[in-house]
C-alpha cells in the first residue's frame, strides 16, 4: 500500500501558521507524505498544488475568519477539474454553525483548537487509510 499523501495548505492573509507545521510535522512522523505549501496560497494554488501531486487529501487551516469563503473555493475548484475524490478536512477557529455548513458542503472533517494532533493523525490514518486500501 502506497502512503497516505496530504496537502497542508494556509490559505488566504492569515499569518499564523505555527499550527498547520505541527500537524504537517505529526502527520510526517506518522508515517503520512505531507507536502506544505506555505502561507498566503490561493484556492487554484492549493487545488494545482494537490492535482500535481496525486494527493489524497488537502489539510487547510484557516484562523483568518475567512473558513466559509476559503474552504468553499477549494471544493468548488475540486469539483471542476474532476478530482472530487480528494479529501479536505481542515481545522482553526471555526464557529460550530459553520462547521455544520462546512460539512453539508462537502468538508470530510474539522479540527478545532485544543485538537490534539493524535486525533487528527489517527483521523487522517483512519479515513484516507481505507480509501488507499480500496484503490
């Protein structure tokens, strides 16, 4: 079985990205192919990004407030180049409402502060563990 390969991405203004490196860093230790891409990364960025790679999933993390907006562009891209199949899961200061609104539109999971990153490691290992199973 291949690895599990995952995109952290920061998109959007927001700085602060000292979260996604642990979690790009627990899921590496773990035994995950992350590639990181930085801060300030557009949607179509991201999306190419993920596509080029052959990723199975695509890890945002959004503290900018900008979640509703951000996460809806990755999916709607995804849906237009067909690769619907990759997963986006994603975490930061995320309202519970939205969070219900991320996950109709399509968002697998959403990690919260105070997530530990043995959750989102064995979340990521548990999800995309049995979809590689399948390919």
């Amino acid at each position: 079985m291949s690895s599990i390969r995952v995109i952290v991405a920061k998109p959007g203004l927001d700085g602060h990205d000292r979260g996604a490196k642990v979690v790009a860093r627990a899921l590496r230790d773990a035994g995950v192919e992350v590639i990181y891409t930085g801060l300030h990364q557009t949607p179509e960025q991201i999306v190419a990004a993920a596509l080029q790679e052959d990723a199975d999933a695509i890890g945002l993390s959004v503290l900018s407030g900008a979640h509703m907006t951000q996460f809806a562009r990755v999916l709607e891209l995804l849906k237009e180049r067909g690769a619907e199949d990759i997963v986006v899961f994603g975490g930061g200061i995320i309202p519970d409402a939205d969070i219900a609104e991320l996950e109709r539109m399509g968002v697998a999971k959403l990690f919260t502060p105070g997530a530990t990153t043995t959750e989102i490691v064995e979340w990521v290992k548990s999800a995309l563990g049995s979809s590689k199973a399948a390919h």
